[in-house]
C-alpha cells in the first residue's frame, strides 16, 4: 500500500488500533499491524465523543448517520457514498415468542433497507471513508449482499467498482449485483478463495489506488455495524437490550454490536446494564461454533457447505474476536442444519410476517436450540437479527411453499375444492 491521503477529518476517529497488541497507527487505508499482523481497529478520542446528547442524535436524520458522530468519517453529508441505509423496524415478536416460550422478544428486520441487507450499513461506512481518503475505484470479496451493496452504492456515487463473487451464489444475488453496472468478477472457488484472491490484487500496482471494502478499508468497514447496536438501544427508549443473537460470517458485525452497547454506556447515552451476546452458524459452516463448543480460543477453517451462503466464510478474520465478546458477555453459540435454517425462515414468516434470507432462518432455528439448551434464557428480553431478504434467496424455500389449492375461476370449482366449508 503506497497510496497516501488525508485521513478524513472532522471525525471523533483518532486512531488505527491493533486488537492484538494495542499499537497505534495514524488513520488511513491499512487493516493489518505493522509488528504482529493483527487486525486494526478504529479508535476514538473519548473525550470527542462525550460531547454528543441524545437529543442530538434524535435530531439527525432517519438513518446511520443520526450516529455520524460516532462513526469513523467526517461530518459533511454532501461528502458520503451512501444509500441512506438504517433505522430498520424493530418488530415487537409476541407470536413468534408464543411459539417459543419466550417472554419479550424482538426482530431487528434489516432486510428493510436499500439493497435488502444489513450490509448497506458498513458499506456506506466504507466506501465514504474511501472517497475521504482518496480512492476512485472501490472493490470487495463478496459472499453476496455485501457485492449488492458495494455495486448500488457506486452507482449511486458515480464510483467505478469491481466486485469478486464465488460463481456458485444465488441467482437473485448475481442479477442484483450487475444490474448496478460495474465490473463483476464471478471467481471458481468459494469464498475465502475469492477472498484471497482479492487481498493479492490489493499489493499489485493496477488495484494501487483501489479501495478494497474487506481488506485496506477494513477498519472503517467494520464501525458501520456499530449501528445495529445503537439503533436498537434508541429503539428501545435507550436501554440495552438484555440478550441479542446475531448472525455470524466473519463475525465482525457480533463484535461490532457488542462495542456499540459498551459505547453506549461509557458515554452515558444508556443506564449502564449488563447484556449478553449471542452467535448463530449454519452447521455447514461453523468454525466459529465449534470453536465455542471446544472451548478453543483458536477457530479451525472449514470449506464451507449448506445453503446459508452469505454466512459462508470458512476462514473468519473475526472469530477470535467474537468468541471473546460471546464469553465476556455470558452468551453462547450454536449451529443448525439446512433442514433446520428452512424450518426457521417458515416460522419467522408466518409468525412475524418478516420473509427472511437464510441468514435469518440460521438465527431463529438457533434462538430455539438455545432456549432448548438453557443457554439463552427465555424470560428475559432477547433481540434477534433478521439480516437478509428471503427474496435473495428464494430457492431456500421455493420447492416446500407452494399454493394450497389450485382451482378453476368459477364458485362450483372453489366448492368443490372445499373453499367453502
Ligand atoms: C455478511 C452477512 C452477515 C455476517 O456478517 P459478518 O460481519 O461477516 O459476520 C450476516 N447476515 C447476512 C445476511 C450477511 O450478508
Ligand atoms: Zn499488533
């Protein structure tokens, strides 16, 4: 990495922070610690923060960036690359938490934003953080929303990209990917392959001036999570949440969550309160799981099958750090089987009305093993994440969701179907 720029400014960010052995680097396009390797983390200036009232962040707009101020990029909004994603409904769940026995449950339904996933969010993050640091062209390793969204949000800004794909991903997630424009590369491989792939291109000369969303932005890609956890205290009237179960690919966003609640409280914005973070895998790719239920602090890589695609990352930078925060916290973490992740989207869909993708089929089969375990406790106040469309990945679910009855257009017919009995 040659290219160097202003850092952006008028941000509270101060800093580039290993998490592995805590040495400090000055903002810019870099993701890995000079001396151990480790990943870089955003740090702030406390004291910057501090400053921020929630009345002020009421007052901002119907988005991410009502949380600008906590965020890793400069305050002007004429200077983002963004979609305007979040402030995503949070869904009171009683049926859903009949059918469970569960007492207060919630779904955070990020399927509600503009390309249909969470991943708006961090991209809108990423790509602004990119154009305050110079870069023209953007790219990224995708598991699929994240190459829906990075491709939207270029088109939006007028930026050239160029997205790299597994070339097995679901159709819908192919089509709304190119449809943006944009180069589309669709590699052999799964998705660590293309994720190696991405960081080789990223050291040779041509992609020089190219921000890559999950490798030297990374550190700035990685705050736009952060708002899943602010968005649900504020919509909780400023409370944490008592237990939250989260997707997990990389597990950064876990982490990310988990640092906005203890944001949150050390800045005052929210009654300090204890909270517990939980973690769902599919079982075809779950090294973070089992890394959990080993009670390793090393996550063994996988290859990765099953139809939960978009949390099909076999080599999780994030893991040891979502182990960490899970442990902290009390949570805990487990995985379930295909047949298993079809059961959870039918059942968040016809107790919620919420049509999930497979990553949130993995959660809701995941909140009911974990209750099954005595591991998530029923009785206290649980949020779940619904990060995903359940159009983007149709195929889960087509085959077994069909009309209950077919009938010819006439009373007779719908009689004799027993339509009205
Ligand atoms: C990317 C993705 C995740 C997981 O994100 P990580 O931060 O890599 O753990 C979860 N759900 C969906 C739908 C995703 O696209
Ligand atoms: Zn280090």
């Amino acid at each position: 990495m040659t290219l160097t720029a202003d850092a952006p400014t008028s941000s509270a960010a101060d800093s580039l922070r290993c998490r592995n052995c805590g040495a400090r680097y000055p903002l810019g396009p870099q993701h890995a610690c000079l001396d151990c390797f480790g990943p870089l983390e955003i740090g702030y200036d406390h004291d910057a923060l501090a400053v921020l009232t929630r009345s002020d962040i009421e007052a901002g707009p119907h988005s991410i960036w009502r949380y600008a101020g906590l965020l890793p990029v400069g305050q002007d909004p004429a200077g983002r690359v963004t979609l305007n994603p979040g402030m995503t409904p949070l869904v009171r769940a009683d049926r859903l938490a009949e059918e469970l026995g569960m007492r207060e449950l919630w779904v955070k339904d990020d399927s509600a934003n503009p390309t249909h996933s969470f991943k708006d969010r961090v991209v809108s993050v990423a790509l602004t953080a990119a154009r305050q640091l110079g870069f023209t062209r953007v790219a990224c390793a995708s598991t699929g929303n994240l190459a829906n969204s990075v491709a939207a949000h270029a088109a939006r800004a007028g930026l050239e990209s160029v997205v790299l794909i597994p070339a097995d991903l679901e159709e819908a997630k192919v089509v709304q990917t190119a449809v943006y424009g944009g180069t589309l590369v669709a590699v052999d491989g799964s998705y660590d392959d293309v994720n190696r792939l991405c960081s080789e291109l990223a050291e040779t000369d041509a992609f020089e001036k190219t921000a890559f969303v999950n490798v030297n932005v990374r550190p700035y890609y990685a705050e736009g999570s952060k708002t899943l956890g602010f968005e649900v205290a504020e919509q909780l009237g400023w409370r944490l949440p008592r237990q939250v179960l989260v997707p997990m690919a990389s597990g950064s966003m876990l982490t990310k969550i988990d640092k906005a609640f203890g944001e949150l409280a050390s800045l005052g914005l929210v009654e300090p309160a204890e909270w517990r973070v939980f973690g769902a895998q599919s079982t075809g790719c779950s090294p973070i799981s089992t890394a959990f239920a080993l009670g390793r602090d090393v996550v063994e890589p996988v290859r990765p099958t099953g139809i939960a695609k978009s949390l099909a990352i076999g080599n999780p930078a994030d893991g040891p750090y979502a182990l960490d925060a899970v442990r902290r916290t009390g949570g805990a973490i487990a995985d379930v089987d295909d047949d298993e992740v079809r059961d959870g989207i039918e059942l968040l869909a016809r107790t919620t009305g919420i049509f999930a993708e497979t990553a949130g089929g993995v959660v809701v089969a995941t909140l009911r093993k974990l209750i099954a375990a005595g591991a998530l406790d029923p009785a206290e106040q649980t949020v779940i994440y619904n990060t995903g469309d359940g159009l983007k990945t149709l195929d889960a679910v087509a085959g077994r969701q069909v009309p209950t009855v077919r009938v010819k257009p006439s009373l007779r017919a719908a009689r004799e179907a027993g339509l009205l009995d």
